[in-house]
C-alpha cells in the first residue's frame, strides 16, 4: 500500500474523477464536496497495487475552508475496510500537515464523529485536539 499526500491542487488530474467516484456512494454530498481545488485541501489517496486512478482503494482529505477549523474525512472501498487504511490515512495526513507548519500541536480539527467514531482518537494521537463537526 502506498500513500501519496499532496495538495487538491496538485493531484494528478486522472485520480479526481475516482476520488469523487469514491466518495459520492450512497451520501450524495460525501467528502467530496468538502474538498476545495485551491490550494486549500490536502489529501492522502491510498493506492494498491499500482499508480492507475483504478488503485486507489481510499482516500482522506483535510480542508482549511470549509469550517471554522480544518476539517478531515475519509473513504475506504468497503472491500478494503478493516485494514486500517483510513487510520494510515487520517493520522499520515495530519502528521505531514503539522511538518509542514499548515497544523500546530494542539490545533483544533474536526470531523463528523457520527459516521466513523475513531477521528476523535487519531486526531488526538497526532498532537491536535478533536472536534465533533455537527
């Protein structure tokens, strides 16, 4: 399994379509359209198997404009859940944020609790301090 981290801004214009694809699932608006192309969304895509949109298995990102604080969701395919690929890429994500000076010990993040209970551990296993988005 390989994980890439780069910004929204700069992944690779073939993935998209599958991170959308991803994410739209039976929750219309899902991550994805909490993800901004400026710049201002970091993601970390999950690949398996190779580097072809179609390896992607899963996928986090964290957006800086969506909410008062960053905000952070993931995706997994369901036939690749229970791996502990969203934790690799939640707690990736958001160490490479706090080395690039973007999150600083004890930032506040948030994430929708509701729909995966373990943001708030991993949030908090990185240095930052979890929030329940509501």
């Amino acid at each position: 399994m390989q994980i890439l981290i780069e910004r929204m801004s700069s992944i690779p214009v073939g993935y998209k379509p599958r991170l959308r694809e991803l994410t739209i699932g039976p929750v219309a608006w899902g991550l994805w359209s909490l993800t901004y192309h400026d710049g201002s969304t970091y993601a970390a895509l999950a690949l398996d198997g190779g580097d072809k949109p179609e390896h992607i298995v899963g996928w986090a990102a964290c957006t800086l404009e969506y909410d008062e604080h960053p905000m952070i969701g993931a995706y997994v395919l369901e036939a690749h859940r229970g791996k502990g690929i969203a934790a690799s890429l939640v707690t990736s994500l958001l160490r490479d944020l706090r080395g690039r000076g973007v999150l600083s010990p004890g930032d506040v993040v948030v994430a929708s609790t509701w729909r995966w209970p373990l943001y708030g551990a991993l949030i908090a296993s990185c240095g930052l301090t979890p929030q329940t988005w509501e």
